[in-house]
C-alpha cells in the first residue's frame, strides 16, 4: 500500500467502510466489561478484541482501518499472529490511539485539556515502527448553558494541531476528533445550542490546523454530529442530519478527504441512520463515515458475553452492524435491514 498521506487517508475513507474504534484504555475497558460481568485482565482484553478482529466478512468487506489501544497494539491473537498481521492480512489499516486522555483544566471548573503532547514524536515513532499508519486524538468539548468557554476551546484546539502536525511529520494520518459531548453534564442541551458550539469549535480546530501548517488532505476529522443532549433526545433523523451536514459545510475545508463520525453514546440504530441519512440526502465535497466505538461493539459485547461457547454470535452481532454501517456510509441503510437479520 502507499504510504502517501493523501492516499492512507482516501483509503481510510474508502466506498463502504469505515472504522472501527477499538481503542478503549484499560479503564474504559473495564467499565464496558463490567455491563456482562467480565473481569478485565489481559487474556479477556485479547479474546474479546480477537473475536472482532477474526470477524473476517466484517473487516474485509465493512472495515477499512482500527484504532488501537497501546496494549492491542502489542498484543497477539492466542495462537500467536499478531493482531496487526491479522487486521493487515484482512486489508484494514492498523491505527493507534495516542492522547493520554482528558484531564481538568486547570482554572477552568468543569471542562478538560487532553493530554499527551510530550515525548509524542518519539512514541510516533515507535508506533510506525509496528505498522500504524493513522493516528487519533480525543479532545472533549463541555457543554452547557455557559460552556464551554473560549479558553478551553482555544487550548483543545491547539493541542490537536500539534498532533496531527507530529502525526504527519512521522508519516501518520492524524484523525482529528474535537467531540463536543452528546451524553455529558446535563445533557440538556437543544440541537441549536449543538450547532453553535459545533460551528465554533470546528472554526477553531481548522484555523489551529491551518497555522500548525497541518495538511489537510492527509488527514481525517471525526467529529460529534449535531444532536440535541441525551437527556433531551427529540430531533428527527432528517434534522440531525441536516444540521450536521450544515455546520460541516460551514467550517470543514474541501481538501479534507473524509469524516468519520464518532457515535457518542447514540443507539446502535440511530448512529446508523444518521449517517445513512446524510449520505442519503446531501452531496458533500467530504467522504462521510462512521468510526464509532460504542455504535459497532455494544450488540457484540451483550451477544459474547464473556464465553467461548459465544464468539460466533459475537462476530455475527457485529459483522451486522459493520455491514449496516457500510450501506449507511453509501446512503443505502433501510430500517427493514434490522428486522431482517
Ligand atoms: P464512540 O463511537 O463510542 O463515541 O467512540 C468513538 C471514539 O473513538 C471516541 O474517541
């Protein structure tokens, strides 16, 4: 495979596929496991993870690249072949995730910087060294009545460019992920107030980009979509997909190949048609995509449940909802598709 940029990206977005966020830490793990009563420990971290990576109908056909934890990086399937070999040989490019997570700001109650920038061109490094050819970085967006506040939209802003500008430096596509919050504090918020804060933070993020000399067809935005708070769930699959595609519009340079979606504690089912619907009714100059966590693993996590007696309901809860999310990366999702399977 090339190893342009421009072209690491393209494929990162290619017709039908998007990614798969697999990039829990080892304590977002735990909480997932703690749903299905798993004790989290290494061997149940590789099963697990190994269970999705092995869904080979899923990830040569739905999946174009996953985003890795430090751990899975390094880690082996159980007889041996390293995960990275296993996702490669599929065709799905290996990606790591490379922020040391969220932690509050200082003199800024309620909001949070990521972290991770010190020592990031050396992990980079290392990190191409074992195959990563994308990169992603969380920063998290507040959001309220009063937040978030121009200082933390500012600072999270400049650290994504610092990364992404390192990620491209080492070879490494940067995905770009500013989420402002859909399931935070107190999640009370209209979908105006999403777009508003969306239009801001992503203005912000490009401009932070543009002056990091950030190149903007080698890397991938994965943002929030526009959507009231989960506490006040009431806009329609057409609004949300509308006001979602409106604010990309607004503030999201052609140049950019492709945006991959976060599903941010949405449904399954409404993380698919969203999507569907944006791809099914707007023409972008963007690929538009999935890279959901939650939204691709939540139906295969309840259906594995831990067992071994399990894996082939787990590969095929997920092998559904990656094929569900490809047609909907086409516009081509019907909600008869879930009653079906
Ligand atoms: P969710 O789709 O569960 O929001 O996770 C995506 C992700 O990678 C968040 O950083």
């Amino acid at each position: 495979m090339s190893e342009r940029l421009e072209d690491i990206a393209i494929a990162m977005v290619a017709d039908g596929k998007g990614l798969l966020a697999a990039d829990e830490s080892t304590a977002t793990i735990k909480k997932r496991f703690d749903t299905i009563d798993l004790e989290s420990t290494a061997d149940s971290r590789r099963d697990y993870r190994e269970m999705l990576f092995r869904s080979q109908d899923a990830m040569r056909n739905n999946i174009s690249g996953v985003i890795l934890y430090d751990e899975t990086i390094r880690q082996s399937a159980k007889d041996g072949t390293p995960f990275v070999d296993i996702m490669k040989a599929d065709g799905c490019i290996p990606g790591i995730k490379v922020d040391a997570g969220a932690k509050p700001l200082a003199g800024y109650p309620g909001e949070t910087i990521t972290e991770g920038l010190d020592g990031l061109r050396e992990r980079l490094a290392e990190y191409h060294g074992l195959g990563a050819r994308f990169a992603k970085w969380r920063g998290v967006i507040s959001i309220s009545d009063t937040l978030p506040t121009w200082g933390a939209v500012k600072q999270n802003a400049q650290a994504l460019a610092r990364y992404a500008a390192l990620c491209q430096e080492a070879g490494i596509v940067p995905i770009v992920e500013p989420e402002v919050l859909m399931d935070g504090k107190p999640g009370t918020h209209s979908i105006e107030r999403c777009y508003e804060v969306t239009e801001l933070v992503l203005k912000t993020v490009f401009a932070e980009l543009y002056d990091a000399r950030v190149k903007f067809e080698g890397m991938i935005l994965k943002p929030n979509m526009v959507i009231d708070g989960q506490k006040a769930r009431k806009a329609s699959v057409d609004e949300v997909a509308e006001q979602t595609v409106r604010v990309l519009k607004a503030t999201v340079p052609a140049a950019v190949p492709g945006i991959a979606f976060l599903s941010g504690g949405q449904s399954d089912e409404e993380a698919t048609a969203h999507l569907s619907a944006m791809n099914a009714n707007f023409t972008t100059p963007w690929k538009l995509t999935f890279s959901y966590g939650r939204a691709l693993q939540a139906a295969a996590l309840s259906a594995w449940k831990g067992k071994s007696e399990n894996v082939a309901a787990g590969q095929r809860a997920f092998t559904h909802r990656a094929k569900m999310n490809g047609l909907a990366a086409m516009g081509g999702w019907k909600k008869d598709l879930e009653k079906a399977a």
